[in-house]
C-alpha cells in the first residue's frame, strides 16, 4: 500500500502539533509517523548562502529541498534517517532518527502549504486557524518551559517575526487546504473537529 500524507498547518501554536499528536495518538505508531518541518530548520550561521538566519518563521529558515527528498522516499517505502533540531542552540543534533513508512504519514508545520513542490506530495491537506492573541498565550507558555527562552524574548520574536510572517506566508497559505478548522480555546484540546478528522484519515487507509 502507497502511504498517504497529510500535511497539517496553521500559524505558531494555532493546535496543529495537536491535532497530530492526536492522529497519531488514535492511529497508533504501526500505522502512522510524523515529519515535523521544526526538524528541518538550516543551523543557525550554519547553512547556504541565502537561506537560514535569524528569522525562523521565513520559508528561508526551512531547508525544504530535504524535507521533500526524505518525503518522497517514505512515500516509495524507503525509510529515512531523518534530522533532529536542537531550538536552544538553534543547530541540527548530530544524532538523526530513523523514521519507516507508514501507511499514513503527517507533516506538521507552519510553511508546508506555502511551498508549492512540498503540497504536492500531500493526499490531504489542513489548515488550523487561531487568533493571534490565543497563538502567543500558547507560544510563551512553550517557549519559557521547553525551549530555554526568556519572556521578554518571546514578546519580542512574536511581533517582530511570527505575526509578520504569519500574516505575509502562513495565513496566505490556508487557500491551498483541503479542510480549515478552528482552534481558539486558551489551551490546545482535542476538538470534535479533531475527532471528524481522524475518522476522515482512518477511511484513507480502510
């Protein structure tokens, strides 16, 4: 059986990990895997001309042109060895994760809708939709206990780099999904959205 992919995305802590964290969840490892576009981030002052930098909400920071090599060969049944990013060194990890196909496989990120080779290699594509206000309560929570950042850092990067990106490449992107869905309570929760999803992905497979 061809694997199918769907691509998950929404703007900066809108419930998309969530949503996949829940597919997978109910799916069960045997049957699904996720590809998180975080994994896939350039180093800091450690990539090509003209990409990473600073800004990692920019399609720039991304290094896509992997992501959709290792893509491409899971679909064909290849397994990958694929990267593992390190956000309080803003460097790849010198360890890699072995990832196997799955019948179902998740891409999880905030640019995937936007580039066009990445889409194409979706079945099925979601966008997650949630106010600004509710998406930096999310971030700073995160931020300041899994990613070693200060308060005042995180009020910075989000409105000098995650609402201008979001509003210029990430919310754009919501044109090229399948499905679009609201997240907006204060903490990510599974909704019955989420549920209906994971029975429309489960026929996928059936």
């Amino acid at each position: 059986m061809i694997p199918k992919v769907v691509g998950i995305s929404g703007g900066s802590c809108s419930g998309k990990s969530t949503l996949a964290a829940h597919i997978h969840e109910t799916l069960g490892a045997d049957r699904c895997v996720i590809l998180p576009q975080d994994d896939y981030f350039f180093g800091y002052g450690d990539a090509p001309e003209g990409k990473g930098g600073p800004n990692f909400d920019h399609p720039d920071a991304v290094d896509f042109d992997k992501i959709c090599t290792q893509l491409s060969q899971l679909k064909q049944g290849q397994a990958v060895h694929r990267p593992l990013y390190d956000f309080p060194t803003h460097l790849p990890k010198t360890e890699t994760l072995l990832t196997e196909p799955r019948p179902i496989i998740l891409v999880d990120g905030i640019l995937i809708l936007h580039h066009a080779p990445l889409r194409q290699l979706f079945d099925l594509s979601i966008f997650v939709r949630c106010d600004s206000d509710i998406r930096f309560e999310r971030r700073l929570e995160r931020d300041v206990r899994e990613r070693g950042r200060t308060a005042d850092s995180v009020r910075e990067v989000f409105a000098n780099q995650v609402d201008p990106m979001h509003d210029q490449y990430v919310e754009p992107s919501q044109s090229h999904a399948d499905i679009v869905i609201n997240s907006q309570q204060s903490k990510t929760v599974v909704t019955s959205e989420f549920s209906a999803i994971v029975k429309s992905i489960t026929t996928m497979i059936q």
